[in-house]
C-alpha cells in the first residue's frame, strides 16, 4: 500500500484515535488490500421472503492480514450474518503502522438485491 504525505497522516490520526498498534482503513484502501474474498451467500430465507437491503460491518484486521472479527454496525440480521460469515473468510496483505506489523479495522458495505 503506497500513501502520500495526506495518507500517512491520517493513518497517524487513526493510530492515535484506535491505539498505537490498531490502524483506521477506508472502504477503498481496504478492498485494495484484499488478497483472497469469499462473496456472502444471499441466505435462502431473506429470498423467500424478498429480503433486499444494505449491510454495514465493521472488519478487524490481524497484523498477519487475517479476520480477527466481525462486528455488525447496520442492517437486516437474516443479511449481516450472511456477510459477516463471508469476510471472515477473507485474507488481507498485512497492513503496517511506523514500519512495524499493525492491526487495522476497517468499515464495508454490502448489498444484497435480488
């Protein structure tokens, strides 16, 4: 992950915010990092029952790029479980604060339509 001179302060911001070891990620520098994603499975009740919507969760990273947890911020809980059993399957390129291994957390949205 390349930042400019803005995107080191703020991942110096968000260290500051989340501790030092722990790093606040975008959506967008987020999914740049993805190195392996597993799509959410639209669950078979939500379909009979024409269950459409947005799902927001917040996404801990481990510093070896793994899902350490998953933790639901908005949405229908049939569709959050859903997305939240798929990203803890993701992989992430380790994420680094100060040039040392660090933690992140990141906020992603998904949207199941049918």
């Amino acid at each position: 992950m390349r930042l400019n001179r803005m995107g080191w302060m703020a991942l110096l911001a968000a260290a500051a915010l989340f501790g030092n070891d722990t790093v606040r990620l975008s959506e967008a520098e987020a999914k740049k990092a993805i190195v392996s994603k597993v799509d959410p499975q639209y669950p078979q009740m939500a379909r009979q029952m024409h269950l459409t919507g947005r799902v927001v969760v917040d996404v801990y990273i481990d510093e070896d790029g793994s899902v350490d947890k998953v933790q639901t911020l908005n949405g229908n809980a049939l569709l959050t479980s859903a997305a939240a059993n798929a990203v803890k399957r993701w992989k992430f390129t380790p994420f680094t604060s100060g040039g040392h291994p660090s933690k992140a957390v990141t906020s992603l949205a998904f949207d199941f339509r049918m």
